[in-house]
C-alpha cells in the first residue's frame, strides 16, 4: 500500500521577519555577492549595506573609458574608477565612519580649469594644505599623501587633472607604489572608509575587452563597446574576450585567484544586478577558473 503526502508552505516576499533582523542587525546579514561593473549598483549598495555587511562585490577591472582611460593610458593600470565608486556606495555613513575620507575620495578637480590651477590643487593635496585633507589625522593623511605623491611624481606635464577623481589618483598611486598589485590597495582603501561590505577585482590584472560582431568587425575597448563615448554598434556581439591592450587584437585570459572562488562557492545568494550585458555582467565571467564553466552562463 502506497501513500502520497504533500507537504507546503506559504511564502511571502519579502519576508517582512527577516527584513527586520538583518535591518536590526546587519553585522548578521546574508552574503549576497554580486557580478556587476559600473556604476549601476551603486544606489542599490547604499541601501543594501542598511540590511547586512556581507555582501560581496565583484567588479569588472576593464573600464576604458572617461577619467579613468587617462591613468590606464599613463600607467598601463586596471580601471579602478567603478571600484572607487562602489567603494564609497559601502562606505559607512554613520557617525563611526570617515567622513574626511570619503570627501576626499569623491571630489573632483574642477573641469572648467587652467592646468596651473588643477597642478597647483594636486601640489596642495599632497603637501597636506588642502582643506580636503588638513582635517584627516595621521597616520591615514600621511598614507593617503603618500599614494598621491607617487601619482604626481610619475605623470607627464601635459597629462589632462581636469575632472579627475581624487580617489582614482590615490588608489593608482597605491597601485604603482604596491609592486603594481590592486588587490591590497582595495582592500587598504576599504578600510579606510569603512566599507560595509567587501569589493574585490575580478581579475588583478590590466587587461581590455575585445569583441566581433556579426558582421565581421572588431571592437576593442569597453568605452567604445557601451556606445556611451561613441556611435553604437553597427551590428549585434558575436564573440567576447579580454584583450591585451587596445591597439592590437591580442586575445588573452587568466584564471581568478582562489578566494573569489571560496566567494562565490559560500555566498548565500549570487545576484547579476543592472547594467551591460556584455561589459558589466559577461566581462565578469571570462577570466577562467570560476566554479562553473562561462560557457554555461
């Protein structure tokens, strides 16, 4: 004699019960990693840190376009302007945080500037006279002179400040000056701020996104992928990988290092936010070495 049984529940979402604890508690919250890139997320991260601190951010190293192509281009760097940005959206607001540091890390030169006057701010910074970083106490103000002095020391007389974010210059001057290694400077400048959440690189590495579309040409660049900075395309993505560089088709690839693994592999939720399809959420999955193969994404 056989018997069936159905055993179900109601659910609702949210779940108003858990909304508040984690909201009552966020050190206890959920790890929910993201794959993202830009700055899409970034208003959604700002609430989101208000219901856990563990939530994990991969973002896409692979920018080539606005402030941060000039340092790439000066440097040959990693685009580290979305992991600013995503940086200061986990920043901690409340009154444990570091204001000081996050003004200073969101201010930009003025646009509109004779390059005397923005060299002249720049000299300011790093002296430690400016009013953005005469009110941070040491040792953080000497640190962050520090990252900027080698940034100010290694860039042409003609190289364009106007615009440029004062946190991007810092955090590529820690690059230069740290064996040319992104990671330790994330994770330096996450405590700086007093980041509510963790933000990692997908990759440590200065690599570019290349595509063939299905009319045969190629495409190299993120910047002119997006059509944000340029036309659009003429024609749908056929083909997507990283790229050595911006002149030459040179397709590469490395393998991500093991604790994005160990990330991926204990999060309690992984989510794909807004944003490109093809350089936000596709770039994040080229690099080889995931716990699932790209090809199945």
């Amino acid at each position: 004699m056989t018997s069936s049984l159905r055993v179900w529940r109601r659910m609702v979402m949210p779940d108003p019960v858990r909304v508040h604890r984690y909201q009552s508690l966020p050190e206890q919250g959920p790890k929910v990693l993201f794959f993202s890139g830009g700055s899409a997320l970034n208003k959604v991260s700002r609430v989101f840190k208000e219901y856990t601190h563990h939530s994990i951010h991969l973002v896409t190293p692979f920018d080539s376009g606005g402030s941060s192509a000039r340092l790439r281009a000066e440097f040959d760097i990693p685009a580290v302007g979305d992991l600013r940005s995503r940086l200061m959206a986990l920043a901690d607001e409340t009154v444990m945080g570091q204001p000081e540091v996050y003004n200073l890390f969101t201010h930009r030169l003025p646009q509109q500037a004779e390059l005397s006057v923005l060299r002249a701010q720049l000299q300011q910074l790093v002296a430690g006279e400016h009013p953005l970083i005469a009110c941070i106490p040491n040792p953080m103000k000497a640190l962050i002179q520090m990252h900027l002095a080698v940034t100010q020391a290694r860039i042409h007389d003609n190289f364009d400040l106007r615009g440029a974010s004062i946190g991007n210059l810092i955090m590529a001057g820690g690059y230069l000056n740290n064996q040319q290694q992104l990671d330790p400077i994330v994770f330096l400048f996450s405590r700086l701020v007093k980041a509510l959440g963790e933000v990692k690189t997908t990759l440590d590495a200065s690599l570019h996104l290349g595509v063939e579309l299905e009319n045969g040409e190629t495409v190299l660049g993120q910047h002119n992928i997006t059509g944000k900075e340029t036309q659009v395309l003429p024609s749908p993505i056929k083909r997507i990988w990283l790229n050595k560089g911006l002149r030459h088709i040179v397709p590469t690839n490395c393998y991500i290092a093991d604790d994005r693994k160990d990330a991926i592999e204990g999060a309690d939720l992984i989510c794909y936010p807004p944003g490109s399809f093809y350089s936000s959420l596709l770039a994040n999955l080229l690099p080889g070495g995931w716990p699932f193969h790209s090809s199945e994404c």
